[in-house]
C-alpha cells in the first residue's frame, strides 16, 4: 500500500478508464452513459479516484459527492484484473474513508441478493464489503423502480457507525442533490428493516 499513488482523475483520463476498464468490468445495465458520468464530475457532483503503482493505474473508485452532502457514495468500484485476487480491493476499500476527508461516512449501495440477476455474485459482494469493515444497515432500497440494493456504511477514521436512519436520510440528501426534488422522492424508495416505507427528507 505504501507504494500505491491515490490521485484525482482529470475528464480525459476517466473517459479512457470508462472506455477500457468500466465497460469490461460492468455489465451495461448497471454503467451509466459516459456524458452523465462526466457530467456529473463537470459540476462538481461527483469525483474518481485513481490508484496508481507508479504510472500504472490499478484501481478506481468513482464518488457520488455533491456540494453540501455530508457523505461520500461508493458509485463504481473495481480492481483491474492483473491486480486482483491478492487482496488489493480490500485493503482500498479500508483506505477510502480516510481519502474522503469531511465525509461523516462513506455509503455503498450492494445488490440485494434475493432481487439480483446473479444471486451469488451479490452475496459474495455483500460478503467482501463486510470483510472490509462495510456495515449493513438493515435498510433496502429501490432504484428507478428496478434494482434493489441493501445500504452499508463505512466509518469515518475515528468515528463510530453512522446510525441506519442517519445514513439513509444522508443517502436520500445526495440523490435530492444529484437529480432534483421531484426526482429523487419519484425513482427512489426507501425501505426499513421491517419493510415499510420510509419518508426521510
């Protein structure tokens, strides 16, 4: 880790990591279209990381950060393959929170296994966040009335878990941020342990 360089990523550098690293380590329908994400960089909304061993890009981390959140959003993450399998993902993963300074947390959104395409997949998913130090909130989500995901947390360094409804409400504050008011209370649902619904902001 101490060789690892984490730097900023200028819009010319994240359109070649789109174009030759996230569209072979996403499947269509979970990347978004090239022009939001630089967009959404363009004003301020969101930032990528990327981690080098020397001029070598070996992992990027895309953050959901608008002006005024008091959280950082985990968006798109992933080790590119020459790297993996020797425990880099996870050792970044420990290390984003303290990259994120002001953040009361870092939040991630993690594919709820019993609605996913690949069952599997998502429970090793939830189970590598988990090994990262990631907690469940217990809490579900649905986005644009398709995907569910659960919502976990990352402490800030030095601070103990936010609590589920805080970081809900937080998680409801960036997507208010991001796509407007009347969006966000349209295509994002809320849901607590017990399964109701939850008016937040």
């Amino acid at each position: 880790m101490n060789t690892l360089t984490w730097r900023l990523l200028t819009a010319e550098e994240l359109t070649r990591v789109y174009l030759n690293e996230m569209r072979r380590d996403f499947p269509p329908t979970e990347l978004k279209p090239l022009s939001m994400v630089l967009n959404s960089e363009a004003v301020g909304d969101s930032h990528t990381w990327g981690v080098y061993d020397g001029e070598t890009l070996v992992a990027y981390l895309l953050m959901v950060r608008p002006q005024g959140a008091t959280v950082s959003q985990l968006d798109y993450f992933a080790v590119l393959p020459a790297c993996r399998a020797a425990g880099l993902g996870a050792k970044l993963l420990a290390a984003l929170p303290g990259k994120e300074a002001g953040s009361d947390a870092i939040l991630i959104e993690a594919e709820l296994p019993e609605k996913a395409d690949d069952p599997a997949m998502a429970v090793r998913r939830l189970g590598f966040y988990a090994r990262c130090g990631a907690v469940d909130t217990g809490w579900t989500e649905k986005l644009f009335g398709a995907s569910w995901f659960r919502v976990l947390t990352l402490a800030a360094p030095g601070q103990p878990s936010m609590g589920a409804e805080d970081a809900c409400r937080a998680l409801a504050d960036c997507y208010r941020r991001v796509i407007g008011e009347p969006k966000w209370r349209q295509y994002i649902e809320l849901y607590r342990p017990d399964g109701t619904t939850a008016q937040l902001l």
